[in-house]
C-alpha cells in the first residue's frame, strides 16, 4: 500500500508524461485559407487542493500560473500586436503573444506540497515553468498505448521537480525552518517522491544529463528527512530504474522493492531492413471485437520485441545498509503492493501473447502473491487477452479484478468477480460478487462472499469487522448505491444507506473521510463524542445548492442516519472545502473534542491558501501564504450567471469581466465564449447549479481568461446539456439542443449589455472544439469566429463510440453523421482557427481528425487556419508552443471577433441579432423540447486531455 498521505491540488496539473528529446526543432506548419477564395493554395473536481501533490505520482504538469508586475490598460483591446496585421509573418517560425499574457504565462509556479504520513512536516516541491520544446523533441517509442523515452527508460516527457524543501509543522501551526535535501548532482530532476512509512527517509528518482545515455537513465536516492543529505539507493552506480509502470515501493521502514533495468540487458533490437513477411491480422473464429480508437498500438513482432525490451523489469530488494538481493526473474512488472503487515507483496505482471487491436491494459495479466523477503507463495490468476470487453458503459474485464488488501486487517485480500461476463448488456442478477480470503488461506479453505451487487461494483471503504462501506453504480440509469456492511458478522445482513442519482448533486450526502493506520493505509475515521455511544463518520461534502457549492462537514451516525454539521464554507465571500482530516496519529476512534482538519480557503479575487482548524473552539491557523499569481488580474470581476434555455432547462455559466469594466460607461466588449458538453439523463439534474460563484479564477497556461488582459468578456463554462430522458439517447438531438444552450447563453451576455453582439467568438477543447466547429455550421449567426484545438470533427473515424454513446456507426448511423462537423463543412462561413497537437494520441482525436476538416472547409471555400504543433499531443506543455497556440488565438481574435472583418459588410444591432437569435431556433425548439423531456447523463470526457507537445499552422 502507499505509505504516505497523498492530497491533490487542482491548480497542481498532474500528467503521465515526460520531459525529453534533443531533435532538431520544426517551426509550426501554418495553412491559411480565406473565404471565397479558391483552394489551390500551399499547404484546455474535484478536488480542491491547489498546489498540493501526490509525492507518488509519475510527474508533474508545468502549468505556468504566475505572477507580473504588468498592468493591464484599458485600451488593449486595440493595442493588438503589430504582426497580427502583417501576413509575411504568418508562416515564420514561432510566435508569442503580448506581453500582457506571457508573462502571465511564463512566471514561476508555486511550489507542490505534500505532509508527511504523521502530519508533523510538510514539503514543499519546487517546480519550473513550462518546459522547453526540445524535451518534447526527444525520441520516443510508441509502443501498446504506451510512449516510452528508451534513454530514460520510463515514460517519455515526464516533468519533474527542481528542488524538495522539508518544513516542520511546530505545536501552533505554523512552520520551523527549512531543511532543503542536499547531496543531488547538478541539474538533477527529482521524480517519484514518496515518504519512508516512519516518515525519517524520502525516496525520489534522479537524472541529470539527458543527452547521455546512462546519466540520462533513472537513478533511486534517499534523503535523511531531519538532515536533509541525499545519497544513491544503489552503491553500483550501474543499477537503474525501469520506469515504464511501477518503479518502486517501501516494504517496510528500511527497505525498498524497485523494478530495475536487467543488468543482463543488451541494446535494444534493431528493426530489420526487410520484414519477414507481410503484416497479418485474422479473425477466422468470428469473434466480435469492438473497441475504442485507441493509438500507439503495437504493429509487428518487432514493436513486440522492443515492447519486452523496455518493459522488462529485474525486481530488487534494497535496503538502506546497502544490501541488495534479486526478487523473482525478469518480467513485465506493472504493480508492487505491500501487505499491511508487510509479510507480503501482491505483484502484478503482464505477457504474450500481445494484441494489435488493444492497448497494454488488456493485454493477459497475472497476479501473484510473495512473501516480503522473495519467495513465491501462489498465484491469484491469470487473465487471458481481453480484447472483445463490450463498448458498452459499465462493461469489464472477465474473472478477478480489483484484487487489493483489506486496509483494515494485517493480509486479508478481497476482489470482485462479474457474473455477466463482462458484458453489460446482459441481464443478470447478481451481476457482480464481492470475494475475501486470507493471503495464506488453510488447505480447502475457500474464499468467502462479502457481498453480492445488482449494479456494478465501484469500491469499497473499509473501517473495521463492524463496518465496511461498499458502493455500486449503473451510468446509464445514473443509480448509485451505497451499502453498509459488517465484513466479520455474517449475521448482520447488508442495508442501503444511500440510494440515489449520481447527477442529483443536491442529495449528495458527502463521502466518508479517511484516517491513517499505524500500518500506512486509510480506513474509514470513526469519531468518538464524550458521553455519547453513536457511531460516528465525518461526512465531506461539495454541498451544492441553488446558490452555488458550500462545502460542508458532517457528524453522521451510521446506525440511525442523523447527523450535525459541525463545519461549513463562508457563503457570502469565501470558498472553502475539507481538504484532508490532521488528527488521525493515534490508533483507535478520533476524539472529537480534538478534531484537526486542513482546509483551503479562496475568493474570486484571493487565491487558494491552507488552514487548519482545531476543535472544540474551532481555532483556525493559516499555513500558507502564496503571493498572487497575476496581480494584474487580481480586481477582475466574476459572476455566475442563471438563465433559461427554450426548453425550460436551467443554465448556468461563468460570466469575467475585466479589471475595472463598467458596462453603463464602456459599453458592450468582445465575448469568447470558452465550453464543453454534458450529458444528462433529466432536465432537472441539468438544470442544477455546479461550482460556487466565489471560487478563485485559477488562469492555466491556455486557459481563456487570460484574455481578460486583453479586454475581453469571457463567459466561461456555459452549461451546455445534451439530454436523453427515459429510453432516449441523448445524441439524437444533440445539434437542436447544442444550438438552442448557445442561444441562450449569447442572448443573455447581450442582454446583459456586457457583450457586443457582432463580436461574440466561441471556443473549446477536445469535446469542446467539436462543439465549436458544430455551432459554427448550425449555429452561424450567434458567433463572429470559432478557435476549435484538438477535436474530433468526423465521427464515421470514431465508428466503435465516442464520449459517452455506445451505440456502433451502424447502430446509430443518422446520429454519428448529423453530429459531425465534417459532414457540414459546406455549411460552415464563419472563420475558424484549428489547432492540434501532431503527435495527439487521445483516443479518438486523431490529428488527421483536424487536417482532414480543414481540408474539408478548404474546399468549401471557408475562411479557415490549421495550426499543426510539432511533437505536442492532446494538450500542449512546451514553452513554443504554448506562446504560439496565445498568438494565434490573440491573432484570430483580434482580426475576425474585435475587428470582425469577416462580417464587415453587416451591419446588425443588438435587436436584430436577438431577432435572428429568434428565428435560428424556430426550427430546431420543438425537437429539443420532445427529445429533453428531462433525464441526465454527465459527460466522461474520453477524449480528455493529456500532454504532449508543438505546431505547423495552415491557413
């Protein structure tokens, strides 16, 4: 189990990618094509832990929050860049924004923080700002879904951290001096920090010089917390680590199990000149195998040979003496997990035969039980290949999954086992049985039912033999379940607590908050009140209302369903959440007389800081104090906004207005409208409110609201629900109901007297740049342009589902054509600015996705720009490209939404666009009534982003 307390910060962008790549480095490609013109031409929940990190995770995102000392003026809006109007720079090399956004972009992020497993020291990880396009450029192998850098062995463009600094927390809260961990080589990256479980050593990953090919390879070192000084694991300097899944896990206070690179281990394959044969894939059997497109899949034996090669760990005991003994042979090691009581260690491993068709995920796995010290005890199964698991939601792998440790007991596992074969679409009951047994079960004894669910299984909370929380859901009736259950008393039968929608986030009672065992791992906190014999949870909760989020904490007794709110968020200024319970160092119930919480605190104008709270008088002591990131923006204005779309559902957005804007003197601004789609089962869960109005404005490095330094008004996040009531799916009137959620959010900003109703520009990524390319074809007269980065605009490429629909191309032919964009190219006559990264590897959202529409547009005649970045994937991390992605954006802006000149012959006022805002939906309000009669389904994004990074424009 991880041995530390792990907490995330949703300013902290974490991403499975990393740093790397000395290529020479291509200028973005630019294609630019004009309305009517011929086409011969060359060719961005949820938690709230800002800057707190997960000490474990593989890397850290650079996203550039910062602060400047620059004021934004009040005529910006005009003060345009001069080469924004200069077409000889179009397709010249990289360019950067004005400095109002860079350096906004380019300062500094605040450190990560992460506390130690007793919560008596707290570190601070120091990062950089965004990374340099020649990280992204290094070689990297695409291999099973993965990407691999083969000089540092581990996944490629990785980030890492540039220094660790160790504060303790003293008895008043606040913290003694820094120890700063010392002894690293120059220029060292810092990966994979994670905590000794006695909190007196820190174990982090090292590479230093990237352009060699063992320096560049990843070492292991430990750091003396009270000391700060840092040492190599390993006395051979020899002995790298394999980074490709897991790399390494604390055993016990002194040693370390690390998945190294086979000293054995020769160079890599070479790939023959000549192919042995032609490339085959059969499917004689008939089988039926449906799957997502998924990318960097493997495509011959030799993707196989090299996939072995980099992903072969040799296992290693390490101990801090320096002794270190070989685990087991070499094998694809893919999870290490210690049991609670340290006598054994679950180890995952993945082989042959691969797939073409699947990523690594679903290639066979095999789970296998040792004992601490190296010696094979048994095997818990051995999955075979799972390519033919069913697109459908709720669909899973075949025979044991989720097989853990019971957090609760010293070496107990449980997992779960389906009874429908995977398939959801079966109808079965029970569909899936919860299993436990001990590690070392007695001869013929058999594994023991915990519990049996009709839904599908989605964890389980563990406290004690008394008490277990174990929950189930089903997406497409939005169900959730939760059970109580007392896993030592098989005469106590299981019994509902929580039966209720998953997108009713009114009824949402909260979640049950954790404590720490002496043995490392979390368990439910049972809170003890002097005098009372209840049976006490603490229940952390979003808290939504109609008003916008507050937060809350409750008492809640577990055998009668009362319960107290003993804390809740300031409603009136503040945004407050539970970010972690403090108290929880001894064994046992926690008192609640002595109750310690951390918190974090923000305003639309004042950025995240942490506190902690003490009971019985609920003393409150502030940690941290981060200086603004962009004290240029810190008056902008903030507001969340309620308006009604045709069909009676509720909307809701985020309106920011700038610095010092006064909408009865300054009058109505250019508006970027910045949003993805949602669906729902129910008008009702829709039309709820998500998000506080008190929230700080948190601006990442693409985010939209760094145009409020140019002037803008930026509606940010209009709800923008696709609802599919009953047995209606909600994607057969997706267009209707996409266009009537835009009309009413362009109607409200002009009515609101805040937007000017010819520059009204819309955007969005992923999800969101389909939406864009969509409203731009059906919805034309809301919008003067349209930026759509990273999206997937032909849905016949994505013929096995996208997002939520799990219907085939052949099941749903009319829906997969009448929702893409591709198909109404013809249709589309406002500008649009396409910008995708040229390595994107998300599913679904092939680059090609954007070429081909932009050829598509092109030879329509639209007035339309493709903006390829070099080496980016589905987000964009490199410094280049980042600033290139802002001047193109400032670019588009300026020219076709603040001077409009795409429209220049109209000439509209407010009423007539709120007249054509009238007619636009004539046509489509009656379908949108009938088809979202009410019902809910939240959008899972799979197309969401990553990182990866660069650019080629094409205008």
């Amino acid at each position: 189990m991880m041995r530390m307390h792990t907490l995330y910060h949703r300013l902290t962008l974490l991403s499975f990618s990393s740093p790397l790549s000395l290529l020479p480095l291509a200028p973005p490609l630019h294609l630019t094509l004009r309305r009517r013109t011929t086409a011969n031409f060359s060719s961005m929940s949820t938690s709230r832990l800002r800057h707190i990190a997960p000490l474990a995770a593989i890397s850290t995102e650079d996203g550039a929050v910062g602060a400047s000392n620059g004021s934004v003026s009040s005529s910006s809006t005009a003060d345009a860049s001069n080469d924004y109007e200069d077409d000889s720079v179009l397709g010249v090399g990289y360019r950067v924004p004005p400095p109002e956004i860079r350096d906004i972009v380019d300062a500094l992020p605040v450190p990560a923080l992460s506390f130690s497993p007793f919560r008596d020291k707290i570190i601070f990880l120091k990062r950089r700002s965004l990374p340099p396009l020649t990280e992204l450029a290094r070689p990297e192998e695409k291999l099973a879904g993965l990407r691999i850098d083969g000089h540092c062995n581990s996944r490629s463009r990785m980030s890492f951290y540039t220094g660790l600094g160790i504060h303790q927390i003293l008895p008043d809260g606040t913290f003694g001096p820094e120890v700063e961990i010392h002894g690293l080589p120059e220029g060292a990256k810092i990966n994979f920090v994670t905590w000794s479980p006695d909190a007196r050593h820190l174990s982090f990953s090292i590479r230093v010089n990237e352009e060699d090919n063992n320096t560049s390879k990843l070492s292991v070192w430990i750091a003396d917390v009270e000391t700060g000084k840092a040492r190599p694991l390993f006395q051979s300097p020899d002995v790298y680590l394999n980074a490709v899944f897991d790399n390494y896990v604390w055993v016990d206070n002194s040693t370390l199990l690390v998945c190294t690179i086979p000293s054995t281990r020769g160079p890599p394959p070479k790939k023959p000149l000549v192919p042995g044969g032609p490339k085959i894939q059969s499917n004689e059997q008939r089988n039926i195998i449906q799957v997502r497109t998924f990318q960097d899949l493997l495509k011959d034996e030799y993707d196989e040979d090299l996939f072995d090669y980099y992903a072969t760990s040799q296992l290693v005991l390490a101990s801090l003496d320096g002794t270190t003994k070989d685990f087991g042979p070499p094998a694809i090691y893919t999870s290490l997990d210690p049991s609670p009581d340290e006598k054994y260690i679950m180890i995952d491993s993945m082989h042959r035969p691969y797939s073409f068709t699947v990523p690594c995920g679903r290639f066979p796995k095999k789970v296998e039980l040792w004992t601490a010290d190296g010696k094979f005890v048994r095997e818990l199964c051995d999955l075979p290949l799972a390519e033919d698991i069913p697109i459908t939601s709720n669909s899973v792998r075949k025979g044991m999954r989720s097989i853990n440790w019971r957090a609760d007991k010293p070496s107990t596992l449980y997992w779960v086992e389906t009874q429908d074969g995977g398939d959801a679409k079966v109808e079965v009951s029970p569909r899936d049985i919860i299993y436990s047994q001990p590690a070392e079960p007695l001869e013929g004894e058999q594994p023991v039912i915990l519990h049996k669910l009709d839904l599908r299984y989605g964890g389980i909370s563990w406290c004690d033999d008394s008490l277990a929380l174990v929950y189930e859901s089903w997406y497409k009736t939005r169900r959730v379940k939760t059970w109580v259950v007392s896993p030592g008393s098989e005469d106590v039968p299981p019994r509902i607590l929580f039966d209720r929608s998953s997108e009713d986030v009114y009824s949402d009672p909260g979640s049950p908050m954790s404590r720490r065992t002496q043995a490392g791992t979390y368990i439910i906190a049972k809170i003890k009140k002097e005098g009372d014999d209840g049976r006490y949870v603490l229940l952390n909760g979003s808290g939504a209302t109609p008003e916008g989020n507050v937060p809350f904490l409750d008492l809640f007794d577990i055998n009668t369903g009362n319960k107290e709110r003993i804390w809740e968020s300031d409603k009136e200024k503040y945004f407050e959440t539970v970010v972690a319970l403090m108290s929880d160092q001894e064994e046992g119930d926690l008192q609640f007389d002595r109750l310690k919480i951390l918190t974090s605190k923000e305003s639309k104008t004042e950025n995240t800081q942490y506190n902690f709270v003490s009971w019985p008088d609920k003393k409150i002591v502030q940690v941290t104090n981060f200086p603004h990131p962009y004290p240029q923006l810190a008056s902008l204005q903030k507001e969340m906004i309620r308006y009604q779309r045709k069909d009676g559902v509720q909307l809701t957005a985020t309106l920011y207005l700038p610095p010092g804007y006064n909408p009865s003197t300054d009058g109505p601004l250019p508006c970027l409208v910045w949003s993805y789609p949602g669906e729902f089962k129910s008008k009702d869960a829709a039309s709820q409110v998500r998000g506080s109005p008190n929230e700080f404005a948190g601006i990442g490095s693409t985010s939209a609201l760094l145009w409020l330094a140019k002037r803008f008004a930026i509606l940010s996040g209009p709800t923008i629900p696709i609802i599919g009531e009953g047995e209606q799916e909600a994607n057969d009137s997706y267009v209707e109901q996409l266009v009537a959620s835009a009309e009413a959010a362009v109607e409200e900003v002009i009515r609101r007297g805040v937007a000017h109703p010819k520059k009204i520009a819309v955007g969005g990524h992923s999800y969101g740049a389909f939406m864009t390319a969509n409203l731009l074809a059906h919805a034309p007269h809301l919008f003067s342009c349209g930026i759509a980065r990273s999206g997937a605009y032909n849905r016949t490429l994505t013929p096995f589902g996208f997002q939520n629909e799990d219907r085939t191309l052949w099941e749903a032919t009319n829906t997969y054509v009448e929702m893409s964009p591709f198909m109404s190219a013809n249709k589309i006559k406002k500008p649009i600015l396409l910008i995708h990264g040229e390595e994107d590897n998300n599913s679904g959202t092939l680059t090609m996705q954007s070429d081909r529409f932009f050829t598509a547009l092109k030879g329509h005649g639209a007035l339309c720009r493709l903006v390829i970045l070099p080496y980016e994937s589905h987000g964009y991390s490199a410094r280049e490209s980042i600033m290139h992605v802002l001047w193109e954006t400032g670019r588009w802006l300026h020219k076709y939404c603040v001077s409009n000149t795409a429209d220049a012959g109209e000439d509209q006022d407010i009423g007539t666009v709120k007249e054509n805002i009238s007619k636009g939906v004539t046509d489509a309000e009656s379908k949108v009534v009938a088809a979202s009669g009410g019902g809910s389904k939240e959008a899972c994004d799979l197309e969401h982003e990553q990182s990866h990074s660069l650019p080629r424009k094409i205008t």
